[in-house]
C-alpha cells in the first residue's frame, strides 16, 4: 500500500505509535519513528529493521521546540530527499495530567493544551511549509472520540480514571485545526486528515472496560493494531482525494 514513501510518525515510540511503526514499514515505507524519548525511539526502529531492513529509522524531537521540529525535517529531507506525510501523533502532557476537573489549576490546564495541542500546530504548520515547497504532502493528526463526544462520566465510577477537560478541549482543537490547514493548503497538493480512535486497551480496570463495552458492538476497547488499518489508508493513495475529514474507529462506542 505505501512501497517506497517516507514517512514520519511523532511520538512514534508510544502505544500507538509503535504500532503505526511497525504497519508502515511492513507496507513498503521507510518509517522515521521521532520521538523525544530517543532511547525508546531506537529500541522500537531495531524491531522494526530486524524483521524489515532499513524500514524503519530513529530521530530525536520535541514537537514544542520549532528548532527540533525544523531541524527534523531538514535532517529527514537530507537523508532521504524527500517526505510523503507526517502522523502528528506524540502524547506530551505535565506529571499533573489526567486529574479531575475540580483539581485541574489554570496553570496545568494552559500548559497541557499549550504542549499538544500547540505541539500538533507546530508540527503541521512547519510540515505543511516544507510539503507546500517540496510539491505535495500529506499529514495525519491523530485526534480521538473526545474531540467530538461529551464524555461519558459514569464509565469512570469507582476508578481513579477520567476523561481529562485538557483533553476535550485539545482534540475537539485538533479536528478543528485539520479542517483548517486542509482548507489553507487544499491548493498545494496536501492533504490533512484526522483519525479519531476510540479508547485503548492498556490495563485498565476490568470494570471500566465491561461499562466502555456496553456501548459497543463487538470488542469494547481496542488494541493499537485494530487502528493500523484506517491509519495506513489515511496514508495510501487510495484516499488521494479525502482531505479535512475525521475517520472515527471506535466499534460503535460514540454512537
Ligand atoms: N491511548 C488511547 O487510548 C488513545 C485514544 C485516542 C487517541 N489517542 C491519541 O493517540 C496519540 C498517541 O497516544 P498513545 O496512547 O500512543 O500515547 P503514548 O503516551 O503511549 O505515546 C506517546 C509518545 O509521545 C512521546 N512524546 C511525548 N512528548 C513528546 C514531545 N514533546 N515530542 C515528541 N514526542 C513526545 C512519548 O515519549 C511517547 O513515546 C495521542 O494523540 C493520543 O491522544 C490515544
């Protein structure tokens, strides 16, 4: 499905990420996995060259550093000479993320959405001026179900979990952004999409994922890999002509 691109996953060492990883080398790409744990980064790109050979390569980057982001794509252009599309996708947050709302400071609020939300601008704003030069481009934000649904609170009872305020306003930002940097770039020949996954299965408490399943088709929360599908179509050229849409995998949870 993607013989021969180059392709730039951030965050690419994370649950997800690693996954998407593993997807786009085996469909023929080269995956530059850049994230700023590089020590994890280089461990995932190994696996991936063991079973692919020169598949899969580590970078460093700090998506809230527009030096590191610039420096990125230079070091990636240089090597390779080009890039086909980015998976704006790493998962930067403050030790205080993921605290109830009545615990949530002005400070932790602002600093969360300034870290992800303005690290996926950066790294689309920048992404989109070397695609605009280099002639095309395509970019994937990874969004989520909370960025469109109100959360459902009662699937939290009795867990120390929630559904981060943070979170809401970050991934509703997200989808937001995506239709505008497709409008913005729909003349230049790149596209920009948004995947909103619903939740993923990382040992969660058995009973939040049986009141997750409740609202479900089939399986409830989901592994990574079930999301490497729609991921790799967002990349392929068989959605050459998808741009400004959010594609939601979530087996039926936000209907
Ligand atoms: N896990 C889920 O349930 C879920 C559901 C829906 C959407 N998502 C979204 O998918 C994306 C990936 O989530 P995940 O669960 O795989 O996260 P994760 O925490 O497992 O991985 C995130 C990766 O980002 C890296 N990172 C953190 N800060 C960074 C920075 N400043 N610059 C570069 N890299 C940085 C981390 O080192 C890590 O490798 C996020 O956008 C997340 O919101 C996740």
């Amino acid at each position: 499905m993607l013989t021969g691109k180059i392709i730039v996953v951030t965050g690419g060492a994370g649950l997800l990420g690693s996954a998407f990883a593993r997807a786009i080398a085996k469909q023929g790409s080269v995956v530059v996995i850049a994230d700023i744990d590089v020590q994890a980064a280089n461990s995932v790109a190994q696996d991936i060259t063991s079973a692919h050979a020169g598949k899969a390569q580590a970078e460093t980057l700090d998506i809230t550093d527009k030096a590191s982001v610039c420096s990125l794509i230079d070091r990636v252009n240089a090597r390779y000479g080009r890039i086909d599309a980015v998976v704006n996708n790493a998962y930067p947050r403050n030790r205080n993320y993921g605290r109830k709302l009545e615990e949530v400071t002005y400070a932790d609020f602002c600093e969360n959405t300034n870290l992800h939300l303005g690290g996926y601008f950066l790294v689309a704003q920048q992404f989109s001026l070397f695609f605009r030069k280099q002639g095309d481009g395509n970019i994937v934000n990874m969004a989520s179900i909370y960025g469109t649904l109100a959360p459902r609170f009662e699937i939290y009872a009795d867990t120390p979990m929630t559904m981060p305020v943070e979170y809401a306003a970050i991934k509703s930002g997200v989808i937001q952004l995506t239709r505008y940097f497709a409008q913005y770039f729909k003349a230049d020949q790149i596209r920009v999409n948004c995947l909103s996954p619903g939740g993923i299965l990382d040992k969660q408490p058995e009973s939040f994922l049986a009141s997750y399943k409740a609202f479900c088709s089939a399986k409830g929360m989901l592994e990574p890999a079930d999301l490497t599908g729609a991921l790799l179509f967002l990349l392929s050229d068989g959605s050459r002509y998808m741009t400004g849409q959010n594609l939601v995998v979530d087996d039926g949870f936000t209907l």
